[in-house]
C-alpha cells in the first residue's frame, strides 16, 4: 500500500533547471506525476523574457498544451523570488514596487495556465538593518500583493524558510504573525518539513496554530532537501499526522540539494519508490 496517492504528489520543476522543460515534463508522465509545481525561472519559463502580457500569455498557451498532452496540470506556480533582484523587505521603495508588480505578472500567469496557487517566501531582509524594521516593511509589502491577490481571485501560499536563508519567517510563531498581521484571507501556508525540522516543530502544531483551512500545500522532502529515505526526517510519522488532522492536498515533493541536480528523474523515480514501500 502507497505511503501516499500518487494523485496527491507534485514535483517542483526547479532542481530541473539544467534541464529543458520538455524533459522535465516527461519526467512526470514517467513518474505517473500529474500535478506540475513550475518553477518561474529560465530555461523553463520566466516572465522575465517578454515584453508585454500578451507575449507571455502566447508562451503559456503552448506551454500548457505540452502540459495538457501529459494528462498533467499546474497545481502551483512558484516564481523566483530568492535568486532574483526582488524583496518584500528592502529598504528601497523601488526594489519593493518591482517585487509587487512581479508578484502580479506572476498571477497573471497562474490564472492562464488555469492555476489558483502562487507560491511567495518571505525572503531575507538586510542583516546589518533592525529585524523588526525589514518585518514591518514586508508586512506592508504582502499586504499589497495580497490585495492584487484579492483581485484575481488568487491564493498566495507562504512557506516558513531555514535561518540560513532568512530572518524574517522562519519558525511556525513567524508563519503565525504574518497571517495575523497581514490579515487578508488570500495569504495561506505552505509547510515545509525541512524547515519545520530545523525549527524543531511538528506538522500537528502547524495545525492547532494555524487550523486546517489556512495549510493549502506541503514541501515534502528528507533533510537538506535529500530524496525520500536518504536522510533522517519521520517522513512516515508526518504523513500520519497530515492524515490526522484531515489535510487532503498536494504533497510537492521539492527534491533539491546539489546533489541531485544531474539526474532530477532519478532522484524523482527514488523518492517515489521509497512511498511505495
């Protein structure tokens, strides 16, 4: 018996991306993955490649009939923010405004490729600037980004990062504030396991804290990123406990350390043998 229904599993495209995105695609269909998290990033699609939303839109209609040819759609569209010249924190006005806008662009192709989840992280806000001050300027900044959320009728899922990539949301209190404090019914969560583990946090807490309606997606891999059953996380004991608290989406598997980045569909093709064990 599966760990987990197969039709319940994503695979982010990003640890992909030394690879073309008809690969990655036919990865899936190897794979039996029907659910497709896009990375929003080159060599697959970035919007950052054409001039005006028509172009793009033109790009995304032939990018989701290759998708629609796999029996396959986009549970989630993941733009990339952390390697990429966005913040919600920064102290310039200008960065912050590029990053909404970005923001919107990238709802915009959720909705054609008939997708209602845009992922967003909180980013890190200069270190050698008061915490609190990048907290309250990030708060204002998805607070926008939720109100074009609003708009087109998009749900924005935030993940919980590792303090080596952030010092803003890390931990489940963190998660916690900002849905209370941006106070916008389009912000959601995602939980990512290995985060939650650093933090030393459990999948049942995010559920007593946050409620079962807020959790809209899960960031399922082994520590550090690794393929299912290479590290040392309870995976098994996870799964029990989003079974528990009643959690019926996407497990998106994000397989992403180095180490895998020269054979994704075997680290892929591992991962799910290790749930069908």
């Amino acid at each position: 018996m599966s760990l987990i229904d197969i039709n319940k599993i994503a695979a982010m495209s990003v640890q992909y991306f030394h690879y073309s995105l008809d690969y990655y695609l036919k990865s899936m269909q190897e794979n039996g993955i029907k659910n497709i998290d896009l990375w929003g990033a080159s060599p697959h699609y970035c919007r950052l490649d054409y001039n005006t939303r028509g172009e793009a839109e033109r790009a995304i209609k032939e990018l989701k009939s290759k998708i629609d040819d796999i029996g396959a759609r986009v549970e989630v569209y993941t733009p990339e923010t952390l390697s990429y010249p966005y913040s919600l924190s920064s102290p310039s006005l200008r960065l912050r405004d590029r990053t909404v806008d970005y923001f919107e662009m990238a709802m915009q192709d959720a909705k054609a490729m008939g997708c209602d989840k845009v992922f967003i992280n909180s980013g890190c806000s200069p270190l050698d600037i008061p915490r609190e001050d990048g907290w309250k300027r990030a708060i204002k900044t998805v607070k926008r980004i939720c109100k074009r959320a609003e708009d087109y009728g998009i749900m924005m899922v935030l993940e919980q990062l590792q303090p080596y990539e952030s010092n803003l949301v890390t931990t489940l209190q963190d998660v916690k504030r900002m849905i209370d404090e941006v106070d916008n019914p389009s912000l959601n969560v995602c939980i990512d396991v290995v985060a939650m583990a650093v933090a030393n946090e459990s999948i049942t807490s995010y559920f007593e804290v946050l409620g079962k309606d807020k959790i809209k997606l899960i960031h399922f891999a082994d520590t550090c990123h690794y393929i299912l059953g290479d590290g040392e996380l309870p995976l098994k004991q996870y799964v029990k406990e989003l079974e528990a608290n009643g959690y019926v989406g996407i497990i998106d598997l994000e397989i992403n350390d180095s180490i895998y980045w020269d054979d994704p569909n075997g680290s892929i093709a591992k991962s799910l043998k290790y749930i069908n064990m």
